[in-house]
C-alpha cells in the first residue's frame, strides 16, 4: 500500500511537472507584425533593430514575428489590418490612416522630439487618442528629430520676393504634406507611393517629391534628384500601433518589456537619425547633389505655411470627427515648441 501511494505521488509529481513545463512553454506572448517600407529603407531598418531589442530583453516572454513589408500587406492597408486584428502590429506613418485618427498632424507639424512628447505627456494622450478612435495602442513614435525637405531634378526658380515658384513643376504627393503643397505652393500634386517613386522619376512622370532627410540613397531617387531644398519642413510620424484586444491579452510582464523597449528606441532612434542625416547630406553632396536655400521672409513664410497649413487640416477634420476638436489647443502645446523657431 505504502509502494502504491509513493507511485501515485510519483505520477502526480511527473504529470504536475508536465503541466508546467507545457505551461511554460505556453507563457510566451507572440506578436505578429509587418512594416510599411521595404527592408532596404533605413526607418525600416530601425524597426527590425527594434523588433531585436524586443525579441533579446523579452526572451521566453514576449517575441515579435515579422511577417514582412508591403509585399505582405500593401502599405495603406496595414492600419486597418491591425485594427481589424488581422496583424497584432504595424511599424508605419500615422499620415497613412489620418483620416481616422487627423491628431496625427500634431506629430507631423510638430518641432520636437519623441523624448520630449514623452516626456510632456503628449505621446500619453496620442496613444489615449488612438484607442478611443482606432481601437490600437500607440507604442510609439520612431524615428523622429528629422524633418523634411523638397528634392528636385532641375534647378528651382524663384519670384521676385524670393518665393518658391514651382509652376511647371511635376510634384508627387502624399498624404503627409499635400496641405502644404496644395494650399501653399499652389502645387497640382500626384499622389504616389513611396514603392512607386523611383519608377515615376525615372519615366518623367514627377520631376520633384518631398521626402526625410534621410533615406534617398537607400531609396536611389538620387540618381534622379539633384537639388535640394532648404529650409527644411515638418517632422516624420514613424510609429508602432498595436492592436488593442492583442495588447490588453499579453501579461504584465510582456506589455512593461515592450513599452520599455519602445522608450529606449523613441530615444535612440533620434541619435541614430541625426547621425544617419549627417552621413547622407555628406554623401549626396559629394555626388553632386546641390543645396539651395530660401532666404528671409520668404524662408519664415514657407516655414510657417508648412505648419499653419497642417494644423488647419488637422482642426477641421478633427471637427468632423464624434469627438470634435477639443484637444487641438493641447495638442499643439505638446507638440510644438514656439521657442525653438526662434
């Protein structure tokens, strides 16, 4: 009898050890993902970095499985993917599903860095935003501390005040700044996406885009492209949203690793960039490519289109919205330092 029982205990032990070990190899959380841009692009390359960090600070917890690019999912698909759970997450421009969530504007009009929207609360209430009006959690904002520039073939024309005159121009558009092209410039644009540029530019039909400081020889739009335009405007959007239902079903343990992770790489990304925009300005400069810059009030006022323009897109979409546009003043407070410009 004695013998019996020891067996007995013996086999519960076994199976309760087998429990656990299943349990074990249970517990780790695993998150599906795709990214906007193809792996080439340097921003792309941040979020694999990124994705790495993850997989080594979260090993046994937490893991991310990137499915791929847009040759997974077609890059203007990839926000309702997640939201609608079909992928758990998205590295991506928030321009790209703006129409749902238009407070996206107050990160591309915006002069500061994620360091310091985290710091100020503003990434707290972006992410606020983006779970009462997408249903995703707003991990963060990559890449940023870069803005953008206007890139031509041809050498631009100015009027007599020294304004940017892009009559004639063929320009490609996106969602992120045809406010500005549009409102401002008076531009007819041609909306294309990234993954079709390079074509476009190559049969003549765009002749100048607006693009980050960085990224154009990843792109090779340089062997296009031969000027640049200063001053720079606007500031990338690049950030990782997950699907809510997804995120609210990991562990404590896997969502704290995750948002750590995505603090250290909001601030990271932003030395890496600089570094990056260093090299490449350096680079293209030494291959040709010719800077030319706005002056005075012509440079004030192109500057201050860029951002009035965006912002006044942003409150009237806002607006629309169920939610109206009681956060735009805030908004614009979180995001935009008027003493920087100064």
């Amino acid at each position: 009898m004695k013998h019996t029982v020891i067996r007995g205990l013996t086999a519960a032990s076994i199976a309760l050890s087998s429990l656990a070990t299943a349990g074990a190899a249970q517990a780790e959380d695993t998150i599906s993902a795709v990214h906007a841009f193809p792996e080439t692009l340097i921003y792309t390359k941040s979020f694999l970095k990124f994705v790495d960090e993850v997989n080594e600070a979260g090993e046994g917890v937490v893991r991310i499985d990137v499915r791929g690019g847009p040759e997974a999912i077609g890059m203007f698909q990839q926000a309702d993917a997640v939201r609608d759970g079909i992928v758990d997450m998205v590295y991506t421009a928030s321009s790209f599903y703006g129409g749902t969530v238009p407070e996206k504007d107050a990160l591309v009009a915006s002069n500061i860095t994620a360091v310091e929207a985290r710091a100020n609360g503003g990434i707290e209430l972006i992410d606020q935003i983006h779970q009462e009006k997408m249903g995703v959690k707003y991990l963060g904002w990559f890449d940023s501390g870069v803005c953008y520039n206007l890139w031509t073939k041809d050498e631009p024309k100015f009027d007599a005040e020294g304004n940017l005159d892009i009559s004639g121009l063929k320009l490609r558009g996106n969602a992120v700044y045809n406010a500005f092209f549009k409102e401002y410039l008076g531009a007819q644009v041609i909306d294309m996406s990234t993954t079709d540029v390079f074509a476009g530019l190559e049969r003549g039909v765009v002749d100048a885009t607006g693009w980050t400081q960085i990224g154009l020889i990843d792109l090779k739009w340089n062997d296009f492209l031969n000027y640049r335009i200063e001053p720079c405007f606007f500031s990338t959007d690049l950030g990782v949203i997950v699907n809510l239902e997804k995120w609210n079903s990991l562990s404590d343990e896997s969502r704290k690793i995750l948002q750590d992770v995505a603090i250290a790489h909001e601030k990271s990304s932003v030395e890496e960039m600089r570094a990056k925009r260093d090299e490449d300005f350096a680079a293209l400069e030494a291959g040709g490519m010719k800077v030319i810059s706005l002056e005075g009030d012509a440079k004030a006022s192109y500057l201050s289109a860029a951002r009035e323009k965006t912002w006044e897109r942003m409150k009237g979409l806002m607006a629309e919205a169920p939610q109206g546009d009681g956060n735009y003043d805030k908004l614009i407070g979180l995001f935009y330092d008027a003493n920087a410009d100064k």
